[in-house]
C-alpha cells in the first residue's frame, strides 16, 4: 500500500476498526475512507453498491460486525448469523466489482470446532460441530472466509482473512451482560476499589487458559499481512502466550490496586478448558507480537480508570 492508496475501514468506531484508523494514520496514509452506521447501513446492498461506485477504494478492511458476548451471541441468532452475512456478503461483493486491488476479513477463533486440538490450526476448520452458544455468529465468520476464498479460485481476488484471539484495549465492550471476561473483571476491580468493597466475585473455578492479545498489536500484524501476505489460506493472529482465567484475575486485580479479596462463584462454569491459537505461520512471516499482557492492562488501565459506567 502506498501512502496515496484509498483504504475504507467498514467498522472504524469498533475496538478493531478504530486501532486500524490511528495505526493507518500514524504511518501516514492520508486517503483513509470511513462511514458511521447512521451514514451507510452496511446490511442494505444498494447503499453499499452505491458508496463503492462512488469512492471506489483500492484496499478494505472487513472490521465490521454484530459481535457480542455470550448471552448475546446465544439470545440474538438470528440477528447475529443475518447482520454479519449481510454486511460481509456486501463488503465482498462490492469489492469484486468495484476493483478493489485487496481486501481483509477479520474472522474470529470461534470459527473452530469447539473440541478442536489444542493449539488451534487454520487446518481444524470444519472438522467437528462448532460451540452451540455462538454458532450462528461462527457460521457466518466460516462464511465470510469461504466466500473471500471463492472470490479468489472464481475471479482471482486477491481477498485475505485473519483469525484473532481474544482482544482487548480501546474502545472496549464494559457491558457486564454482554461484555468478554477481561474487560469485565477490570470493570469490576475498579468498581470494587471505587466503593471499598471487600471482595471481587470471579466465575468458576479459574483454571481455564486463555490467550489475550491488545488490540493495538492485531493492528500491527493486520496492517502487515495487507502489505506482506497473498495467500487464499486465511491465518491465524495471536501471540502465542496463555495465562489461567485466574493468573488473569490477579493481574488486573494487581494493576488496578484493588485490596479485598477473590471470591469464586463456583456455580457459574468455566467454560471451554483451553484456547489458544497456533499462530505459527504468522510468525514464520515475520510478524510477533510486541505487547505482554501486563502492559497491555496497565494501558487499558489508564484509559479507563476514571469512566463511571452507572
């Protein structure tokens, strides 16, 4: 991508999106294109063939999706399969159409089976049945991937996808209902230090491992697979580290000065045992991560410290 390149970000006011945007701009490029929701509803075919008509973008990042945490993953099905099969379906499209020289889907590691092997490798797609809590949402990522892989076999797209781990940073879910564990149990330290309260209640028992990756370094490595990555085969992003759910726990309970004590509400489960992502062709490339999982919380930390979510 060279500096003058058009590049439109669909999803620019999410975590992910927004990381793309400062990253874009603090390397220079200048022709970043981007739409709020209000201003073109992704979901509606005409609005997206007209807004690519009309600007016609040398490169995408496919950043834009109804995401949500379990419970809304498993009340909303069907908004959340028809919602993203919409916005990726007319991303992709208008994409092939309109000439756009390359373009990234942003997957998610959902899309594994939810017994796959553990470290996940892009070759376990498909081989076994999917979580039930948020299927609908991975069928519609596996979609967007076999859809950017028929673009390339039929009309020889150069159309890419990445697969992150967990995320966290900017611009993050703090909905406690609808929220992902990390930014949730920071919510809950701060408040907890807030209030001078004497403990913090945590889910399960804590013994499952997690990956966590800031969201500043997936835009590291998505910015570089743009510009260094041709392959139909989608790739997985992550950093290839894992901490227990109550390694984690301490961590931020350490980073936000919260003095009481950790209480497991052993009534809520744990969840899938392990998950972690085998990011071994990515790193074969060329690109690790850069951000340990302590500085990163520390980061998210400051940005958030003072929020009053009430």
């Amino acid at each position: 991508m060279n500096k003058d390149a058009k590049i439109y970000i669909a999803g620019h006011r999410g975590m992910v999106g927004s990381s793309i945007l400062r990253k874009l701009k603090s390397e220079g490029y200048h022709n970043v294109i981007h739409k709020t929701s209000k201003e073109l509803d992704l979901r509606k075919q005409p609005a997206v063939q007209n807004f690519f008509f009309s600007e016609k973008p040398d490169y995408v990042f496919v950043a834009s999706a109804k995401v949500g945490g379990i419970h809304a993953n498993n009340t909303y099905r069907a908004d959340f399969l028809y919602d993203n099969l919409q916005i990726q379906n007319n991303l992709i499209h208008q994409s092939y159409m309109n000439g756009v020289k390359k373009l990234l889907f942003l997957g998610s590691s959902c899309i594994y089976p939810k017994m796959a092997p553990q470290p996940l490798k892009e070759e376990y797609l498909l081989t076994d049945p999917l979580e039930p809590t948020n299927e609908p949402y991975a069928i519609a990522k596996i979609a967007g991937i076999k859809m950017c892989e028929a673009y390339w076999d039929q009309y020889g797209c150069n159309f890419i996808s990445a697969m992150p781990t967990n995320l966290y940073g900017p611009n993050d879910n703090y909905d406690l209902n609808n929220s992902h564990v990390l930014p949730a149990l920071l919510r809950k330290f701060i408040e907890a230090k807030r209030a001078k309260l004497p403990e913090v209640v945590m889910w399960g028992t804590g013994s499952p491992l997690r990956e966590f990756m800031h969201v500043d370094d997936l835009t590291d490595a998505l910015v570089f697979l743009m510009k260094n990555y041709d392959e139909k085969q989608f790739i997985n992003v992550g950093t290839g580290e894992e901490v227990t759910i109550r390694q984690l726990t301490d961590l931020i309970k350490g980073v936000v000065g919260f003095e009481g004590e950790i209480v497991h509400d052993l009534s809520k489960p744990d969840g899938t045992p392990r998950k972690l992502m085998d990011s071994t062709r990515l790193k074969q490339l060329g690109w690790k991560s850069q951000i340990s999982l302590l500085d990163g919380i520390k980061q998210v930390y400051e940005d958030v410290k003072h929020v009053n979510w009430n």
